[in-house]
C-alpha cells in the first residue's frame, strides 16, 4: 500500500490486510517518521524547523532547538489520538498510530537538500529530493 502518514488510513489498511507498505511524506510536524524507523534525531545536534539553525549551534541555540521541540510530544498525543482509537476498533487490538507506522516497509522521504539540514537515516528510508523541481531544457 502506497500511504502518507498524516493520515494513517492506509497503513491500518496495510496492517489490516497484512501487506507492506510504502510511506511516502515530506516531514510530519512531530517527527514521526524518525521515532518510526529509530533513527537518531537529537535536537542537540539536529536542527528542528522554524529556528533557521545550523550544525554549529552555541548553547543556547541548542536549548532553543529543544524548547522548539517539547510541543511535538503533545501535539501527537492529540492530532493522533482518534486514529489510534479508529486502527483499535477496527484491528480488534490496542494499537498506536507510532504502532502502525513502525510497520512501514519503505519510507520514501521528500526531502530538499537546498532547503532542509542532512540528518542520519535509517536503509529504509530513501530520499527523493527534488519531486517538484521541473526540468531544463
């Protein structure tokens, strides 16, 4: 099943039918994806969106760049919360959307280079950068 993440339909669909599937995103505003796949993605050395931080953060960039990141925790809880109970209605199981997520086969991450930070990937994550970009001539 080729899915995005946001709304995880598809992949309780996957799990529901028992074939893998194939993620397909730019970035999830809690960082789903990296909590997913287990892929390192520390604030004090990754820089998070909207705070225009390099690597090379000070002390107090980095606890900028945490403070930036507390809110992803609850706001997960909370966008996520009617999927998981929607996924353990319908599987007939206690599952979370994270749960579901961790089932993904592939993640192909959309991802541009110019505009965001390279950071550590897990082999099943494949960038596709420049998706939108149109050709020369």
């Amino acid at each position: 099943v080729f899915t995005d993440p946001i709304l995880p339909c598809g992949q309780i669909l996957a799990e529901h039918l028992s074939v893998p599937s194939v993620v397909f995103l730019r970035g999830t505003p809690c960082g789903l994806e990296f909590e997913a796949t287990q892929c390192p993605n520390p604030p004090s050395y990754v820089p998070r969106m909207f705070t225009e931080h390099t690597d090379h953060m000070n002390f107090l960039q980095r606890v900028k760049n945490l403070i930036f990141d507390i809110p992803n925790y609850f706001l997960c809880d909370f966008v996520f919360q009617p999927y998981a109970k929607l996924a353990s209605e319908f599987l007939q199981r206690d599952v979370t959307v994270l749960d579901l997520s961790r089932q993904a086969s592939i993640w192909l991450i959309r991802l541009d280079f110019a505009l965001d930070y390279p950071r550590p990937l897990m082999p099943n994550m494949i960038m596709v950068s420049g998706v939108n970009c149109a050709h020369k001539k």
